[in-house]
C-alpha cells in the first residue's frame, strides 16, 4: 500500500478491485507490481530526505476471487519501518448491482533512531455498485502504530460520467482511540486511449501516524492538506504509472514521487 494515496481510495488493491469489476466474463492475468519511491520532509526548516519500496503479487483464482501477497520498506527522518501484506477480495454479481468484499493486513515492526515500534494496519472494505454509474464503498481501518491506535471508519461515493471519467468522495472519521483524524478526499479518473490520469486531495485533521509523516514520533493531531496527480499507461504486457504526491501539516511538508511497474503474468488476455 502506497502511504499516502491510500487516503484516496481503499487501498491499491482495492483500485485494482475496482477496475476488475466491470471484467466478469474471463479470468484477467496476475499482477506482480515493484514500486519505488523517493521523498522529502521538510520539518521547521530542516530538510530529511526518504525512500522506500515495495513488491506485491495478485492472484485471480476467478475473475470474483483475488488474493496478495507483499512486502513494503519506508524510510524517512530517523525513522524506517518495515511490513509484509496478505490480501483477499471477493466480488459477485453483475457491474450494475455487484458487491465486493475487500480485507487486508499488514504487519511488521520499525526502528526510530534506535527505539523500536510496531506496524500493524488491518482493513476491512465493502462496495456496492446501483447501477452501471453509481457505487457505494464502506471501509474499516484499523491502526495501531506504536502508541498510536484506533479505528478509522470511511464513507466513499464514486459516479463514472462516462466510460472514460470518473470522480468519487469520501469521509474519514476516528472511532476510539487516540487518532483523532477527520479527512475529505476527492479524486477525479481519467482513462484515455493512451494514458489514464488522475488527480486529487485532501483536507482535514490526522495524527501524523496515519499518514507515515513520521512513523515512530510522537506528535499532535494537526491540520492537513493533501495534493496529489498521477499518469498511467498500460501496455500489452502490463502497466507503468508516475505519481507525485505533496502533503503538509502545521509543523511539515512532505513531497514524494513514486514510480511503478506492474507486469501481466500468464497467457489471460489483460483488462481494458
């Protein structure tokens, strides 16, 4: 899972779900997907430099029933944690009334200058499309990095315009805990003939834990602004995408750049 994307959709899985959906007559190939990523925090005048990386491999057993696997490295300031993930998604029924059942979890353990901490991130995900235009997701996010814990409750709304266009909103509210985080996320989609692209944000309150800003560190809720426009193409044999990312709360800026390559694996023919 891609730090902070992630605020924009349920999980890069779970974008990988949604595109798959409208695809139920045959079987898509697998994925495997290695991602790279470069950052830099600057924090009351002082710059840190980050980097990280991730491999993660989708499965289809049936064009309904996907399970991941993966494993993710992030660095930033004094901080670098370490995790692997296991994903599972179920789907049924036809695009205009189908139901998708997406959980996730990601466990692991991180080092702040010498002080270690755990990762450990769990979710919960339904959809629900009214029709060939209109869908519903719900998400339960459960956090609890190092002293930070809580649930993170999220309300997604997403209409395609056109074949070729699509925006969705969502809500994030903390339950419990001690996040204390309230986000609005908006995103638009583009899918082109040669490259798909998508741009977004987000406004509100978080616990810098929940954002990876940074992990290990012990700060305040604080407001939070998020900006984000990403370019993909996809090729016979699978898909690149670019995605710059800028995110700044009261006391830091964040900006990162990730690259990442997906290949189609086996002889299915891809998704359109």
């Amino acid at each position: 899972m891609r730090p902070t994307i992630a605020l924009a959709c349920l999980s890069s899985f779970a974008c990988t779900m949604s595109a798959a959906a409208a695809e139920v007559n045959a079987r898509p190939p697998d994925r495997l997907t290695l991602s790279g990523n470069g950052s830099r925090l600057t924090d009351v005048g002082v710059d840190e430099d980050g980097h990280g990386g991730s491999l993660n491999y989708l499965h289809y057993f049936t064009p309904d029933v996907i399970f991941g696997v993966g494993a993710e490295y992030q660095a930033i300031a004094e901080s670098s944690w370490f995790f692997g993930s296991i994903r599972g998604a179920y789907g049924h029924g036809a695009p205009s009334s189908r139901f998708t059942i997406v959980g996730e979890f990601h466990h692991g353990d991180g080092d702040d200058d010498g002080r270690d901490f755990d990762y450990q991130v769990g979710v919960l995900g339904l959809s629900r499309s009214f029709g060939s235009r209109f869908s519903v997701q719900l998400e339960g996010r459960q956090i609890d990095i190092d002293t930070t814990h809580g649930n993170l409750p999220k309300l997604g709304l997403t209409y395609l315009w056109t074949p070729r266009l699509a925006t969705n909103i969502s809500y994030a509210e903390s339950v419990g805990g001690n996040l204390e985080t309230k986000l609005t996320t908006a995103r638009i989609d583009h899918y082109g003939q040669r490259i798909n692209l998508f741009i977004g944000g987000a406004t509100g309150t978080a616990d810098p834990s929940v954002v990876n800003l940074p992990i290990g560190v012990t700060l305040p809720v604080q407001d939070l602004t998020q900006g984000f426009l990403g370019i993909g193409k996809a090729f016979t044999w699978g898909e690149m995408q670019l995605l710059g990312d800028y995110l700044e709360l009261e006391t830091s800026e964040k900006v990162t750049v990730t690259l990442s390559f997906t290949a189609y694996l086996g002889t299915r023919g891809r998704t359109q």
